[in-house]
C-alpha cells in the first residue's frame, strides 16, 4: 500500500510539472510564446489550489478521517 501510494503522489506531481520539461520544444515547434506557456501551467495549477483549499475547509468540519474515506469512495468509482 505505501509504494502505491508513493507511486500515486509521484504521478499527480509528475502531471503538473510536466510543462516545464516541454515549454522549449512548445515555443520553438509550435510558436507558443513566453505568456502562453505560463498561462498553459497557470491553468493546470489554479485547479490544483482551489481542491487543495476546498479540501481543507472539508477536513475542517468533518475530520480527516471521514474526508479521507470519501476521497477513496470516490477515486474508486472515478471512470480513468
């Protein structure tokens, strides 16, 4: 169970950096500019933030325990 969770947590940081590797191969292949590219990571980690702070204000009034056991309901049942 640990190392499938360490290898959940590496995935989930992996995707939300993986524009830095490519932000090269973006602007000069597909002309993105400067200002496009840090819009494109801006998109992929405002979600990040606002789940992190709805997350909190859910534990804050339920407990851990029971935000935990809802986040594994419904990451179980979540259609990959």
């Amino acid at each position: 169970m640990l190392g499938l969770a360490a290898i959940a947590i590496f995935c989930s940081y992996y995707e939300s950096d993986a524009i830095g590797p490519i932000a090269d191969l973006l602007g000069r292949q597909r002309g993105f500019t400067q200002s496009q590219i840090g819009d494109l990571t801006a998109s992929s980690a405002c979600p990040t933030f606002l789940l992190a702070v709805f997350n909190g204000l859910l534990i804050d009034r339920y407990g851990p325990a029971r935000v935990t056991l809802w986040a594994a309901v419904i990451g179980s049942w979540a259609p990959y």
